[in-house]
C-alpha cells in the first residue's frame, strides 16, 4: 500500500472507529471513556485480529491486509457498502494513480448541447467540463469562470447555490462531501486534489467541519428540489452515466418530475 494511501486508510479506520458506540459492537460498558467511539482493542477484538497489528493498520504503517482481514474489519466497524468498498479500493497495494485534467471527446460535448434536459459533464476531481444551455439555465454555469468551475466549489463557495438549493442546501452539501470523498482519496496527495480541498476549507467553514467526519457515501441518481429564479419551485430526478472511453467522465442529466 502506497505511503499517501496508508495514511487515508488509517485516518478512515479511526472516523469509523469513533463513530461506533459500544452498544452497536455488542461489548459492555467497561470503564467510563474519555474519547468517543470504541477504543482499538475493541475493534481488533471485534474482527478477530491482534490489537498491535490493528493500531499498524490505523497508524498508517507499512502492513497489507488481507482481504479476510478486510472483510472482517468491514463487519465489526459496521461498515456499509459503499463504505466497505472504499475500504477495499484504499488497500489496494499496485494502484498507486496520478491525477491528469480530463477533456471531453467531441462525440460527448455534441450528445449533451443536443440535449433538451440540463446535462453537464465532470471529471474525476468534479470539475465541470462540459454543459448545455439547459444547464445553464437552471445551474448558471455559464457566468461560472473557469478557476471556479468545480461542483464543490460552486456548492460551497458561490452563494447563488445557496439559493437554489434552499432549505435543501446541508443535506445536499453534506452528500456531495460523502461521495466526493470516494474519489478524494485516491488521489489525496496529488497537487490538484490538494489545492482543491485546501481551498474548500478556507472558504467554507461548513466544508472544513464536514470533511473531518471523513463520511462516505455511493449513489448516482436521486432527486433534487431547485428555486430557479424565475420560474420558482422546481423538481428534478437526475441520474449519473460513465462514459465507456474515459470513465473518468461522468454525465449528470436533470429530468423534470
């Protein structure tokens, strides 16, 4: 495992670590706590593995895990899907990657400024690459400049979407963290990563607070309640596709409900 990726690995470990009461990891109450969560022996206990070998893991010192030994750090941390495969995916000791600007193959940019419905395209560090005039219209895109052309950025840091997410705005910002994480860390000490996140975090106090909950999250489509500025209240289901070429790429399409 990569030096960089020990180091998320550990850091996941410990948020859910501390997250677990004793209560949900079927353990009594032992002595009063001083921190939250479950202590380290507990959780080595819990998945069957000796407790130095588990303060290594957390540590982010030089260990391979199994993957028994993941799947059993995955039940007794009570990890969810997503959760558990991003557990997996950080252990991963040959991938070692290195982030690279995307660009939108032309076949792509014509299929989303075709398209009726609000579409954009993004890429792995969720830059915004691509749009329709849709998109413009609803997410106004088009007045972004290009250093500020980056979903989180505008999420966090523009104050019209504050706006048109409304009352809605936390949760959705709290979900893109938890998705954007999956990917975070997999690429967290590459320069472009860093200056994003460095970013997010002085600019937005809710951002900095939100991303050392280290939460994580799946999900490619859902629904959306947006205040357009003209048109008022609007509902959307958006989905998100891959594309087979670069599945770097991914293209969010708004359908009206």
């Amino acid at each position: 495992m990569p030096a960089s990726r020990r180091s998320e690995f550990g850091d996941f470990l410990r948020s859910r670590r501390e997250k677990l009461s004793p209560a949900s990891g079927r353990l009594g109450s032992g002595r009063r706590r001083r921190t939250p969560g479950l202590r380290r022996e507990e959780v080595a206990e819990l998945a069957g593995i000796g407790v130095d070998w588990y303060v290594r893991l957390e540590q982010g010192r030089t260990v391979s895990p199994s993957d028994a030994t993941l799947d059993a750090l995955a039940r007794a941390l009570r990890l969810g899907k997503a959760e558990a495969a991003h557990l997996r995916a950080l252990a991963r000791s040959n991938d070692q990657r290195t982030f690279a600007a995307e660009k939108v193959p032309p076949a792509i940019a014509r299929i989303v400024s075709d398209l009726g419905l609000p579409a954009y395209v993004t890429g792995r560090r969720w830059d915004i690459l691509a749009w329709n005039r849709a998109a413009a219209d609803l997410l106004g895109f088009d007045r972004l400049t290009e250093a500020d052309r980056n979903i989180l950025v505008f999420m966090f840091i523009d104050p019209e979407a504050r706006r048109l997410f409304g009352p809605a705005w936390e949760d959705e910002a709290r979900r893109m963290i938890a998705l954007f994480r999956a990917t975070h860390d997999l690429f967290a000490t590459d320069p472009p990563f860093v200056q994003l996140v460095e970013r997010l975090r002085s600019s937005s106090a809710e951002f900095a607070s939100w991303w050392i909950a280290h939460d994580v999250r799946g999900g490619a489509s859902g629904e959306k309640v947006l205040a357009h500025p003209q048109r008022g209240i609007q509902r959307y289901q958006y989905a998100t596709f891959q594309a087979n070429d670069d599945p770097s790429l991914k293209l969010s399409i708004y359908t009206p409900v």
